[in-house]
C-alpha cells in the first residue's frame, strides 16, 4: 500500500479505511463485501471500475479533476446534489492497494468535508479464484457547523455505502448497460429471466459470508415436477380455468 503525507487532512493517520489496519478510536468503521463472482475477465473489469470514480459518478456525484485512474496524494472535490443544495466534500487520494489480490484506493477527507475519516473502494480476489467487492467506510462526523447535524449524516451514511457497493456492482456486472436501483442490481446478477442459476445463487447465497452450498450451479440438469409448479408457472396455463 502507498501512502502520502497527511498535510492538509482534517484527521490523523493515514490508512484507517484499509482492511488490514488497526481500529481508530474515536471512529466507526463501516463495511459491504459482496461477492461478485470469479474469472479473470470478471477480475480486470473489476479493477478498472475501483481505478477511478467511477462509481461516485454512477450516483451522479461530479468529480473535479475527473481522473479516469486516480493519483496519489492528488486533491479532488466531489459534489452531490443540485442547485443551492449542492453539497461539496473535498477529498484527497491516500492510499493505493496495488497487491496481486487486492486493487482499489482509499481517500480521506480534508476541510469541509462533513466527515472526518477515510472511505475506500477495493476489489479482493481469495484462494478460490472468487472476485469480491469491499466498501469501507471509518469515519466520525466533522466538528463545527456539522456537528448539529450528525444524526441526519449518520443515517445517510449507511445508504450511501450500499448505494456505493450496488452501483459498482452494476458497473462490474453489467458494464455496457448500467441499470439504476435494486431491480438493476438483480438483473446485473440474476438476468431478465429465471433461469440462471448461477445469478440467483450468487443473489441469495454469495453476496456475504463463506461459501455456501449454492453458491455454484448444479453440474446436472433439474427436472422439475410439472404437476408439483403453481399453474401462473406452468407453460401451457394448465389449471389456470380451475384456479379462476
């Protein structure tokens, strides 16, 4: 991990947003891990998607200097909102993880920010070949005209970060035909019909925790008992007179 000089920051030591750093007191640490799922071409599409602000732009922020790759040490002000409710949050690039298994950035924030802290985007690959998304967030809110805000912060900041991890999941996923909300995060895992199993095992089994038994497709067909299926499933409407 490289790290600059914390001149300029509105906090102390760099690098409390990485996985593998000690616990800052005084901050809360925050973070999503998703499962994406495995292969190289789903690796590197992952690594240029956490290379830059990709991301944050997927969620409408604007980036200034819009860097495609970020720079270390390099100072950049994001923006949310529109109009008088535009809201700045001035930041500075950290740290950058550029390990075999592990690739992203971490940035911290500088003065104006309404928080304090460290936020980074990585992507991690595990001994099994699995692709893994991490969001983490070890942050406090920031002292003077924030401070009397910080229960409307502390709440938005929980979305935020689920808001992050589904846009890059969408980006990753998906990276030709981005889909807003929660119904483009399934369709990015799952597809526009029922049968990928593959996509529903990673939806409901593979986006946290170990390994589960579902999170890989049988390697035989599955034969399903017509009979057995609600007639609104069945093909050829079977049943559906009698259910009326």
């Amino acid at each position: 991990m490289r790290t600059p000089r914390p001149d300029g920051l509105n906090y102390g030591r760099v690098g409390i947003a990485h996985p593998d750093a000690a616990p800052a007191p005084g901050f809360r640490s925050r973070t999503q891990r998703i499962r994406l799922g495995e292969g190289r071409a789903l690796w590197e599409r992952a690594i240029r998607v956490v290379s830059g602000w990709a991301i944050k732009k997927e969620l409408h922020f604007t980036i200034d200097p819009d860097d495609d790759v970020v720079e270390l040490g390099r100072d950049y002000d994001t923006r949310f909102g529109a109009g008088r409710l535009r809201l700045l949050e001035p930041v500075r690039v950290v740290w950058i993880a550029d390990e075999p298994d592990r690739r992203g950035f971490g940035y911290g924030t500088r003065a104006r920010h309404p928080l304090t802290g460290e936020e980074c985007f990585l992507v991690e690959r595990d001994a099994h070949g699995g692709v893994w998304l991490v969001v983490r967030t070890v942050s406090r809110v920031s002292r003077g005209r924030w401070l009397p805000l910080w229960p409307g912060i502390r709440i938005a900041q929980p979305y935020f970060q689920r808001a992050y991890a589904r846009a890059a999941a969408r980006l990753i996923l998906d990276p030709d035909a981005a889909l807003p909300g929660v119904r483009g995060l399934r369709r990015g895992l799952v597809g526009d019909g029922s049968g990928s199993v593959d996509g529903i095992a990673r939806l409901g089994y593979g986006m946290g925790g170990p390994h589960g038994p579902f999170d890989e497709p049988p390697t035989e067909p599955v034969e399903l008992d017509r009979a057995a299926l609600p007639w609104e499933l069945r093909e050829d409407g079977e049943g559906e007179d009698a259910n009326r």
